[in-house]
C-alpha cells in the first residue's frame, strides 16, 4: 500500500463543503448533551409544594402503585393482614414512595420487637411483633461511604449497611440503624458512577421532568398574556406629539381622553374629532390549542403518565386512546410494583410471619388489580368464558364438573384461562452413532461406545467420567 494510500480516510454520510452540511462549519456538528443543573433540595420542595402539575408526576403513580393494595397468598388466619392494617402499612409505604419519587430516596424504619438495639442485624428467631413502621425522607438519613457493602457475592452489594437518620421532628440526636431494620425505597435509577457520587442514592422524578415542566409552564404563562392583551385599542390624536411638548398641552391631552372614556361608558360609542382615528385590534390564537397539547405530550412522554391522567381531562381528537394509554400506564405501574415494591414489602410480610408463628410452607404477596372492569364488562368476559366452556365440554377436551369448580370453587368466579396448549409430540431422538457420551448413547469407535476398547478413556482413576479430546 502506499503513503497516499495509508492517508486515505473514508468519512461516510453527507457533505458539501460550500454550504457546510457535514463538515466541521455544521452547527449541528457542535451540538453536545450535558448535564442539567442538580436540582437543590428546597426548588424540589417549592415544585412539590407550589406546582399542581409537579405534585401530580410525583404522588400519582405512588397512589396507583399502593392504591388497591396487596393480598398475602398463605395467610389464611388473616393475622399477616390485620397487622399491615394496624400498622397503617398501606399509608406509609405510599408516603415513602412519594418521598423517594421527590427527593431520589426514602426509608421505612421498622420497630421490630427482636431483642436487639438499632444497630444490630434483626434476629428473625426472636421476632415477636412490629410496633411500627416510621417514613423518612432523603434528607434525614446520611450515609457513610466506608459503611457501604462492596463485596460482589453479596446480594446487597452497592448498598449501605447502617443508615444514620437525624429525625426533622426528633432533634439534633443521630441514630444509627442496621439495613435489616430498613426498608429503602428510590426514586429514577442512577447509573453506578452517578449513583456513587449522588452519595449512594438515586434521583427526583422531578430532574429529569423539570424542563419539560418549565417549558409547559411558560407556554401557558404566554398564553395568559395573550389573554390579557387580546384586544388592544389605537387612538390616533392629530398633532398628539407637538400637543405633549407643554404642560397645557398635555392637560388637554388628558382631559380629551377622559372625556373619550366618559362617552364610551355612557353609551358605549367614543367621541372623537373628525381627524382621529380610534381602532380595535385583537391577538390570535390560533394554533395555541395545538402548541399547549404538544408541550403537554412531551410532559407526558418525560413522565410516563397519559396526558388524560395528568391534566385530568378527556381524550380529545380524532386519533384519541384514553383507555390504550390508561391501560399502557397501569402495565408500567405494575411492573414498577415488581421492581420497587416487591422486595420490601417481602421483608415486612416475611417478619410479620416469623412473628405470627413462623413462616408457611408456600406464600407470596400479590398486587391486587388496578384495572376494574366494568359490569358490562364483566358480563361479556363471562358469557366468552361460558360458550368456550361448552365447546371444551362437548368436545370431551374438558370435564364439566372439573371446570366448575375452577370457575366457582374459590373465594369468587376465576375468569383466567383453565386450559393448557397440548405439546407437540417430541421429536424422535438421533441416530445411536450420533449421540455424545454420557448423554443419551455413544458415538461408534469412541471410548464407551459398542465395539471400542475397553481400556481406551472410560473412568479415570480418580473415578470421574472425563473425555479426551
């Protein structure tokens, strides 16, 4: 290859050097993304406080998250339940994740009556009860860096050991707890390295939200000026600017529009000379609708919560999905269950049982739906159900009497599916002289196979199954 060759660099894409598009003189070229300003802890506070709108991105999906609460599958004396409702559970687990949504983190201090002090690991074998479950938001707990699990193969790797809570409410006093004693909740995830520099926690809904906010905000801020000056009037006064040259000039100048305003509100006409002009001209709005809705779509998309849910306003349009984007929101809010709920209210539920009496042999926590069906319905789910029974029944694929006791043999009618897709047959297994060793059979002439050496391979001393290859 030669030197002019090895110069040679292949630059893909479009460009024209005269106009600029593709070369360094692009100003697109130049465009970078860059971190927005962390939001300080009293803007977040003043948001949540002062803007409806702010409020509403933090607090709703925690109150969809927790608003028809959870069933304890294997809590048949109900005693697991009972206590969630005397330890107002429901309420604090939605308070702290309002906070962890707000400031990036939460905690719920629970007072489980083990024996211990704080600081020490729960000791599950001596659990006797919860007294209390006690929220705090991000601002009164500190961690310390030294005190954060870094060791890989364990599951709460990244995560603090002790975290130290200065209660707003309680003083100057800081009191240490061990994690077991904690259940954490967070707001939107940081990437390791930011995570680590955020102090060990994660992000406010409202950083990533809050341009999306300012500039709907500051259209309908404009929009109210467009309101208020919608109709500007226009007086032409001949020789107005000589008039305004001499105190008496502009006394007359203001007594001839007194006398204007006067005439106007007797009857609604204006007096004026033959040489002036007096005009009303309006604003337009036109188009400001579609603007407000596209700054309210983008709010929508940052969030992850429907418009119709966010303004609380109907679908409007020709292309309107209310309920495809309410129902695409409760699928986000389940899985945030999953991912944010789950594991906590595990704990809470596993240590409630260890205090009733121990754990049963299968239980599980399990969000109860969001979407209810209403009770038409609910009507046509049940006559499908039923005209797919019967062809199941006459077909002889599905026994009736089976069938109703999975439709009407629990606490009320189960509308999921009772049958199962049938397997295709499996297919038929290779040839013997294509099968590994030690598998399903043996390759011909290979160690184990019919006809090959006894005493080539086979078991190793050491009495493994080992292969040379």
């Amino acid at each position: 290859m030669s030197e002019s060759q090895s110069e040679q660099v292949r630059i893909d894409g479009m460009r024209n050097i005269f106009s600029g598009l593709g070369t360094d003189a692009d100003s697109r070229k130049h465009t970078r993304y860059a971190f927005n300003r962390k939001l300080p802890w009293g803007e977040i506070a003043a948001i949540y406080e002062s803007n409806g709108i702010g409020r509403r991105i933090v607090d709703l999906p925690a109150d969809d998250m927790t608003r028809n609460w959870i069933t304890v599958v294997g809590d048949d004396d109900d005693k697991v339940a009972q206590a969630l409702e005397s330890l107002y559970a429901q309420r604090r687990i939605s308070d702290a994740l309002k906070f962890a949504r707000l400031f990036g983190g939460a905690i719920v201090l629970m007072g489980i009556e083990d024996g211990g002090d704080l600081e020490d690991p729960v000791r599950e074998e001596a659990i006797k009860g919860i007294r209390s479950l006690t929220t705090f938001d991000r601002r009164e707990v500190t961690l310390e860096s030294t005190e954060v699990i870094r060791s890989l193969g364990d599951p709460r790797f990244g995560t603090p050991e002790f975290y130290n809570i200065i209660p707003i409410l309680g003083g100057e006093q800081t009191v240490k707890v061990h994690a077991s004693r904690i259940l954490r909740f967070d707001g939107n995830r940081l990437a390791r390295e930011e995570y680590q520099n955020n102090n060990y926690w994660h992000d406010s809904v409202l950083q990533t939200a809050f341009e999306a906010l300012r500039q709907m905000d500051a259209v309908f801020d404009s929009g109210e000026f467009i309101v208020n000056d919608y109709v500007q009037t226009i007086l032409k006064l001949k020789g107005l600017m000589s008039q305004l040259q001499s105190a008496e000039g502009q006394r007359l100048v203001k007594e001839r529009l007194n006398a204007m305003d006067m005439s106007r509100h007797v009857s609604n006409t204006i007096a004026i000379d033959s040489e002036d002009e007096y005009a009303k001209h309006t604003s337009t709005t036109a188009g400001l609708d579609t603007l407000l809705d596209r700054y309210m779509m983008k709010l929508s998309a940052v969030t992850s919560i429907p418009v119709t849910l966010l303004m609380g306003r109907s679908p409007a349009g020709e292309n309107a999905t209310g309920e495809a984007d309410v129902r695409f929101y409760y699928d986000h809010i389940k899985s945030a269950q999953v991912n944010e709920l789950s594991e906590p209210l595990e704990t809470l539920v596993r240590y409630l049982f260890l205090a009733n009496g121990g754990e049963p042999e299968s239980w599980s926590v399990e969000f109860n739906p969001l979407f209810e069906m209403s009770q038409k319905e609910k009507a046509e789910l049940y006559k499908l159900n039923a005209e797919a029974d019967a062809t199941m029944v006459n077909a002889s694929i599905a026994d009736g009497n089976e069938i109703e006791k999975f439709r009407f043999g629990g606490a009320g009618y189960d509308d999921s599916n009772p049958y199962y897709d049938v397997p295709e047959d499996e297919p038929p297994p290779p040839p013997e002289d294509l099968m590994i060793p030690g598998m399903m059979g043996a390759v011909p002439g290979m160690p184990g196979a019919p006809g090959a050496d006894p005493g080539a391979g086979g078991d190793d001393d050491d009495g493994s199954d080992d292969l040379d290859l």
